[in-house]
C-alpha cells in the first residue's frame, strides 16, 4: 500500500509523510518497533528510522526525521518523515 501510494501521487508530489503511532492493539508495530530501538540506546529519530513506516519511507528519499510528539503515558508517538 505505501508503494501505490507513492506510485498514485508521484514521489516528488509529496512533501512529507507523518505517522501517528499508539501502543497496544493490533496496529502498533510501529509503536512497539520505536519501542524497542529506543530502549536499545537509539535516540527518537534513530528509532523513527527503524520501524516499518520509516524504512519505507527511508526507500522513497524521506530520510529526514521529526519527531512531533513523544509521548510514553498515552503511547502516543506522531513522526514527520521529509526529504
């Protein structure tokens, strides 16, 4: 999905791509992936980099990291992937 989507709107149509991560359930691979690389000594950029959004995004040229929100008490991460 996230190739067509870069496919559909044309790489260079696209000025950012941004992730909102929560933890618990079943869609917090990316929360759980941030988790883990950050735990292991990663700062929150670095961990960013290291889930599936930013690998995928990595792919695509967004190699710049924001991190917008970081927060361990509502397990919340949202994240801004640029060129």
């Amino acid at each position: 999905m996230f190739n067509e989507v870069i496919a559909a709107f044309g790489a260079n149509n696209i000025k950012g791509i941004r992730g909102t991560w929560i933890g618990g359930g079943d869609l917090a691979t990316n929360y759980d992936a941030f988790q883990k690389a950050a735990a292991a000594g990663l700062s929150p950029e670095q961990a960013a980099v290291k889930t599936f959004t930013g690998e995928m995004a990595r792919r695509a040229g967004f190699t710049k990291v924001r991190i917008i929100e970081n927060n361990e008490a509502s397990k919340k991460v949202v994240v801004e992937f640029t060129r």
